[in-house]
C-alpha cells in the first residue's frame, strides 16, 4: 500500500489536512501518511517531514527570505517520489510552494489532489493553465471556484468549507460568556490581528487603538484578542486579555470584531458576529499586489457575498477612528447591525454544508488506489 503524502505550509493548512488524515485513517488504518505540516497533522498519523512553524510566511518580499529552504524541502520531496512508494500527493493551500511540488509530482507521475486551491479568482487566470496541467483534481471550499475551474479543464468539485464542521460543536452566546469569563450583559468587542508573528507585529497597535477608541465611546465596553496557539503578545502593547486557539467561543461571545482580513471573516459569518476587517503590509508587497489582484475585496467574506458586506480598512485606510465609526452601530441594537446578520447568514448558507474532510479523504483513497 503506497503512501499518501501532504503538504501544508502554514497552521490552518495543517488543520485542514489533520481533518483528512484523520479521515483517512477512520477508512484504511494501514495506509502510510507523511507529508510537511504540523502537530495537528502528527496526531491525525502523518509523519512528518518538516514542521509547518518553519514555512509559515507571506507576501512577496517576505517568501524571498525562505527561499534556501524550499528548496531544500524541493528536493528532499523530489527524492522521496523518485523512491516510487508515493500513491497520491495532497496539497493544501500554500501556492508559492506547492505549484512547485505538483510539478516535481507530475514529472514522475504520481496523481496530484489539491485541497484548497489557490485564489486564482483574485490573482487573474495566468495560474489556471497551469493548475489544469499539473492538478488531477481540485476539491474546492468556495462554491464559485468549481465552475470557475472546470471551464478551464481542471477536475473540480466543491466540497464545503471546512469551517462548517468546526461549527457543529460551536457554543452558543452563553456558553461562550460563561468559558471566557464575561458577563452576560457586557458589550463585547473582539479583535482578530492575525495569525502569524508578522501580522501581529504590522496590526497590534492599530487593532489595540481602535479598542480603546470604542471603550471610550461605549461605557463598559470589553476587549478580547482571539491569537493562535504559538502566539505570544507583548503585554505592554496589548492591554486586552489573549484567548488562544479559540476563535468561534470569542466571536460567539463578541457583539462586533475587527478582523484582519482573511479566514477569521468567514469564521465570523459562520459564527453571526458583526464585523469590520483590516489589513496592513509591506509596501513593496502591497504595491506589487494592488496591480495583479483581481477582485475588488479583500476580506473572503465579501468576496462569498459578491459584494460589500463588512466594511474593509486596507493600509493607509485602516484609521483606528475611522475603523471604530464603522464598528459602533454594529455593537448596538439597531438597522446596521441587523442588515450585517442577515448578510452573515447569507454568506453561512453559501459555504455548503459540513462534511469536507470526509468527501476529500473518500477522493484522496480513490486516486492513492
């Protein structure tokens, strides 16, 4: 039996790839797993090759920095194919990379399964010519992108958003104030600076002013950030007290969150918590971007909903007073707040429904067969 190999580069990559292999390992206890990722994907039974926490990076000046080591990652892959006990390779987001890996794979004719595709709707079709030529099939999260795909010959199919079965054991408004301490009757903002170490660095001090902008409007108004496991917050920069590595107990919790643009936007859709989102980046980066990206939003929940949904405050924009006009109305009862909810659950019904782990593993075992 051939091994199924993954590649995640950063920690939501190796979420989502945990939820396959766990999904795999459910159908065929046998079957090898390795693959570059984390420790979600080590318990879920994959060996790993490299750890995600050395990968995650982003934007284009800041990948150039990492380039010795994908290389070496490059090649340490291209030996473990070239030994022929590779059945299938799963790739999961992470397009610098992982175009790069399906070419090596293609090469010596493994099958290529790509969960998570890249944003191709955003950055032109120049990358779906080639995705066609390299991918055997495309399991999509966005319900637009399989269309989208397959008018340019790529295999693919829309399997809902993995954020859904996260969802399932969501709790409710109460259970969420009970577990992080807060009072049923408090008004709640909650702040999504990022991810990574880099956008924590380029969004705290924004993220943090605009709290204390609406404390100062709002009496009694708390403040909680939402960081991934990993992250440390200088204290000094961050009065507001961290919550790791739960995100749909804060935005349940929460009246309003500012988010940095991205996933979070879409966890707050599922979730029904109003919000605003903000982004801020190199310069080069964000200069070289504005000229290539397609679409006219930046945050994924306005791009499901096709149109302005949650206000967006991109580099110069992100003013904290500025940010905290909009999230005002959205912490109070009232027209604002109920459109934005309507809008919420509309981009909710659009994600599909859960179950994507399952419906990419029941492909990846078909192709590593």
């Amino acid at each position: 039996m051939r091994e199924i190999l993954f590649v995640a580069g950063e920690a939501s990559g190796d979420l989502h790839a945990a939820g396959v292999a766990a999904a795999i390992r459910r159908r065929e206890p046998d079957r090898p797993m390795a693959g570059i990722g984390g420790s979600r994907m080590r318990d879920a039974g994959v060996t790993l090759i490299e750890d995600v926490e050395r990968m995650a990076v982003m934007g284009f000046v800041e990948v150039i920095r990492h380039v010795p080591r994908h290389w070496l990652l490059l090649r340490d892959l291209r030996q473990r194919l070239d030994r022929q006990q590779t059945g299938l390779i799963t790739l999961i987001d992470y397009p610098g990379f992982n175009m790069r890996v399906a070419e090596r794979a293609r090469a010596r004719g493994v099958p290529v399964l790509y969960y998570i595709t890249p944003q191709v709707w955003a950055w032109g079709a120049g990358r779906l010519a080639k995705l066609s030529r390299l991918v055997t099939r495309a399991a999509v999260i966005l319900p637009f992108e399989e269309p989208l795909l397959r008018q340019h010959g790529i295999d693919a199919t829309f399997v809902g958003h993995p954020l859904l079965d996260r969802a399932k054991s969501m709790p409710d408004r109460h259970a969420a104030r009970r577990a992080l301490g807060l009072a049923d009757d408090a008004r709640v903002l909650a702040l999504f600076p990022g991810s990574r170490a880099q956008e924590i660095a380029r969004h705290l001090e924004d993220f943090v002013a605009v709290g204390r902008e609406l404390q100062r409007r709002v009496p009694g108004l708390q403040v909680v950030v939402s960081v991934a496991p990993g992250i440390e917050l200088d204290g000094s920069a961050c009065p507001y007290p961290a919550v790791r590595g739960a995100s749909f107990d804060v935005l349940r919790a929460a009246d309003a969150a500012f988010c940095k643009s991205g996933t979070s936007t879409l966890e707050a859709a599922v979730a029904g918590c109003p919000l605003a989102l903000g982004y801020r980046t190199n310069r080069v980066t964000y200069a070289i971007a504005s000229r290539v990206v397609k679409v006219p939003w930046i945050g994924l929940v306005n791009v499901v909903a096709g149109r302005l949904v949650a206000p967006e405050f991109v580099q110069e924009q992100l003013v904290p007073v500025r940010v905290a006009d909009a999230l005002e109305p959205l912490l109070r009862d009232g027209d604002p707040r109920r459109r934005m909810l309507e809008d919420l659950a509309e981009v909710r019904s659009r994600l599909g429904s859960p179950g994507a782990a399952d419906r990419v593993a029941e492909m990846a075992i078909g192709m590593a067969r």
